[in-house]
C-alpha cells in the first residue's frame, strides 16, 4: 500500500530536452496509464489486468533510460534519474498488484 500510496502523489516526471528522453517519457506515461487498472482494485477490489506485460514493457523501458542517462547532459542525467525512478515505481506497483490479484491456493 505505501508504494501505491507514493506512486499516487508523487509528480509525474518531465521529458528533458533530448529526443531520447522525449521518447522515454512518452513510453512511461503509456506505463502509467496501464497501471491505473491498480486504482480500481485498491478503491474497489476489480481485478482485472491489462492485455500487456506492463512488467516486461517497464523493465526495457528502465533499461533504456538508463543507456540514455550514461550519455545526457547533466540537467537531462536528472530527468533520467527522475523518469527511472518513476518507472521502478510503476513495476513495483503494478507486480504487487498481480501478487494480491491472484488466487491463492
């Protein structure tokens, strides 16, 4: 519930100057709007994930980013920082959303 709580008021991240992170911001708001599904479990208890691998989507998305800090500007190194941290953000709450989901046996 924390890494909810914190996804849910922490700011969304900027784009940065550089076409790379222009791309990446676009790539993690498409994430973000996957992950919304999460709203309707904690505020009603519907289960019901999205047709992508949202897990697999942010892990290349993470990695991009990061090939992208290791060559920016230092004001875009920060963009990076701030978008690679909202992404981790995003699996970690959308990978405990699929825990609590599923069935238990």
């Amino acid at each position: 519930m924390d890494s909810y709580t914190l996804w849910r008021r922490l700011p969304f991240p900027s784009g940065g100057s550089a076409q790379g992170l222009k791309m990446t911001y676009a790539d993690l708001a498409e994430a973000d709007e996957y992950v919304t599904t999460v709203i309707r479990f904690v505020e009603s208890g519907i289960f019901k994930p999205v047709p992508v691998d949202v897990l697999a989507m942010l892990e290349e998305l993470m990695q991009r980013i990061d090939r992208l800090g290791d060559t920016a500007s230092d004001g875009d190194r920060a963009v990076a920082r701030s978008q690679h941290a909202y992404a981790a953000l995003l699996h970690l709450v959308y990978r405990q959303f699929l825990e609590a989901g599923r069935p238990h046996e």
